[in-house]
C-alpha cells in the first residue's frame, strides 16, 4: 500500500484495485480503474458501522486529492461517487 499524503491517511492498495479509509477498526474503500488520464471510480462502500460518520467523503476527498495532483480526470461511475462530486463543485474540473 502506498499512503497518498502525510496528512491524509486514504491510502492506495494497488494490489486491489482501491484506495482505503481505515478508521474505528473498520476500513471503507473506492474500488477503481485506471486507464491512461482518467480513473474511474467504481464503487464506494463503508462498512455499517462507519455510515453517516462522514467517512465515505473524507475517503472522496483522499481520491480526488491526488487525482488533481496527478493532473488525472475522474469519472465517477459509482452513485456515491458521482453524487458527492456533484455536492462539490470544488471538484468540477476534474469530472469528464
């Protein structure tokens, strides 16, 4: 695994295929596809324990972070995904 930033603790397991959140001991996570300047975000699941605590947007914010970083664009295929990009538009110049 690959920490993105040292002030962000999403991290990136290549291995996988996903970026992960880990906190209270469970671990929320972005499944994705990287082709060229683009990732695509598949699907965004946080265990029950862990909805509603705001985890899956700090676990957004830790994708697209390095997404702008990395001068990529996203395309959100997940719902969630799609849905938060849309409620910030601090993100909009990295959507498709």
């Amino acid at each position: 695994m690959v920490d993105i930033s040292a002030e962000n603790p999403v991290t990136d397991n290549p291995a996988r295929h996903r970026f992960e959140l880990a906190e209270g001991g469970e671990v929320a996570f972005a499944t994705y596809r990287r082709e060229a300047d683009r990732w695509f975000i598949n699907h965004v699941e946080a265990p029950p324990a862990l909805r509603g605590t705001g985890t899956a947007g700090r676990l957004m914010q830790g994708v697209l972070a390095p997404a702008r970083a990395a001068g990529v664009k996203v395309v959100p295929v997940c719902g969630y995904a799609r849905a938060y990009m849309q409620r910030h538009r601090e993100y909009a110049d990295l959507e498709v």
